[in-house]
C-alpha cells in the first residue's frame, strides 16, 4: 500500500503553502477569495487534472499508444448546503493518431485506474469525455 504525506500551514489572513516531496505549492485559505492564488476547490480539480494527465502517459507506455500532447479542461460544480463538489466535468483531448476505438479503450483505463479519479467518482459525479485535438 503505498501512502503519501504533506505539510501545510497557514497565516493569519489565509496565505497558506504545502510541501509535497521537495516542492511548495501555495494556495488561498482566507475566508474570502484571493484571485491570485487557488482554492482548495481549484486545487482538487488540479489534482484530477494531475491524475488525468498522470495515467495518459501511463496508459500511451502499456497500450503503445503514441501522443504528441495532452491538455484537459475541468469544471466543478459548487452546491452550497451543503458545501461540496456536487458536479464535475471534464474534456480531455489528446493529440494522437490511433483510431477512435483506441482512444475509447485509452480514456476507459485511465480513469479505471486512477487514484484520484475513482475517489472524486465515489464522492461526486463524475463526467467525461476524450477528444482528438485538432490544431
């Protein structure tokens, strides 16, 4: 079982970091909005975009599926009572080669197995699809 560890703190007014690994990662935890840093609404949807992005390079090393790129656009419904994510969406688009079926199959195990992808799905809807990216 593997497990995972942070540190975080705050100051009075919300300027708040975490060190994962060797990195900080600043974020807003006043009891407004700060504009210029993420919320911790903002920083889930992160980790599911991470987790995404994650198990697209995954799953294009096991199922030999060439990309030259990634990008994923993610939006999060925000019920008030009670608080919580009560919707997410997403579009993942890949710029590839590999025939529609493929891409299919693609999108199927990297949210099948995807550590942040199946909590959020157990917690919350979960929606999304997979595209090819045209430029």
């Amino acid at each position: 079982m593997l497990e995972y560890q942070i540190k975080a703190k705050s100051k009075a007014g919300g300027k708040a970091s975490a060190i994962a690994n060797k990195t900080e990662i600043r974020f807003d935890a006043s009891s407004g909005r700060d504009y210029m840093l993420p919320n911790p609404a903002e920083l889930l949807l992160t980790a599911l975009a991470a987790c995404i992005l994650k198990n697209v390079e995954r799953y294009a090393s096991i199922l030999h599926f060439p990309y030259r790129s990634a990008q994923i656009n993610i939006k999060g419904q925000r019920s008030d009572r009670p608080p919580m994510m009560q919707k997410i969406d997403y579009v993942l688009e890949i710029d590839t080669d590999v025939d529609d079926r493929k891409l299919q199959l693609w999108h199927k195990n990297i949210i099948k197995f995807g550590t942040i992808s199946n909590t959020l799905a157990k917690a919350t809807e979960l929606n999304g699809i997979i595209k090819k990216m045209y430029k």
